[in-house]
C-alpha cells in the first residue's frame, strides 16, 4: 500500500498524469492490488496529453497489428486504426493501451481507446533521435518509425511541431500538425 501511494504522488507530482482524477477513478474503482499494475501501465506512455480533458474516442483496431501505448496513430483508407510510422499523416490521436501479438484480441478487429487530438492541443513526448535543446522550439519534426516518438533529426513529414522542451527528462512538449481534416503542409 506505501509503495503504491508513493508511486501515485510521484506520478502525479512528476508527470502530472493524475491531476484530473481520471487514472484515480479507475483505481478506486479496482482493488488496491491492480491499481499498482494500472500505474506503471501509464507511467510508460510515449506520448501523453499535457493539459486539457482527454477525449477519449474509440476506433476499431487493423487484425494482427501491434501498438505501442502512447503511440500516435491513424485510419487506414479501409477504416481500420493502424499505428503511426515516420512517413504517415492524418494522425487522429494517442493509443491508450498496448496490443500484442500474445493478446486474446490481437487477430481480431476490436474497439480501442484513442485519446483524439485537436488543433490546440499539447502532448509531452519521449524523443528517439537528435539533442533536446532550445533550437528545436518552433520547428516542425518527424516521428519515429514506430510512431511512438519523436525524432528531432528528420523533418520531411513535419508530424508535429515543438513548443517547448522539458532538458531534465529530454522530452518535448508538442502539438500534432498532421491531424485528420487539417492542412499537414506546415
């Protein structure tokens, strides 16, 4: 039980994951044994919303494709959500959870949580490639090839677009630029 509670205050304290109550909703709601596994399951979450409410939409998921959670992703042309990669756009928001080959499910196209992304809104995000540093601020980069990350070396795709930087933890504070329905030239 001490373990747990000092996880949640770090979590909360250092990533702000908690703030709005929902991961805390879902605690009360389990036992107090999965609450811990709940924790460290968000604690690893590659792209994270940084303020605002989550929206929280639900997309059925291609058969037999892996994610990541906390990947950004996309509808593929048969209306199916696929994981993001370093070339692809349209991007409609954040995996909440992690699909394995190893899963029940995993051939199977069945709804997911996506927490969808606006215009305005901002994601703190683990980089894969190139310095954290102020230079990067106010310049368009590209993801990973797993779409789970940003890569500061590489700009051809301009997936998102840099805001800020966070130096202690070497992530960056982003805004998605190729979103459905909006103009992905940059």
């Amino acid at each position: 039980m001490l373990l747990i509670a000092e996880t949640y205050t770090s979590l909360q304290s250092e990533y702000g994951l908690l703030h709005k109550g929902w991961v805390r909703h879902f605690c009360r709601t389990f036992c107090m044994a999965n609450c811990a596994i709940i924790i460290l399951i968000f604690y690893t979450i590659m792209f994270k919303r940084k303020e605002d409410k989550h929206d929280v939409r639900y997309f059925k998921k291609k058969v037999s494709t892996a994610f990541t959670n906390g990947g950004l992703v996309n509808v593929d042309s048969d209306g199916f959500l696929i994981p993001a990669t370093a070339s692809s756009v349209n991007h409609v928001g954040v995996i909440l959870q992690t699909i394995a080959s190893g899963d029940s499910d995993y051939a199977s196209a069945t709804f997911v949580a996506v927490d969808a992304c606006g215009p305005n809104d901002l994601f703190i995000a683990d980089v894969s490639a190139g310095t954290v540093a102020q230079t990067v601020v106010g310049a368009y980069y590209d993801l990973n090839s797993t779409g789970d990350k940003v890569d500061l070396s590489a700009t051809s795709v301009k997936a998102v677009y840099v805001q800020d930087i966070l130096l202690a933890s070497s992530q960056v504070v982003v805004q998605v630029n190729s979103m459905a329905g909006v103009d992905e030239t940059g």
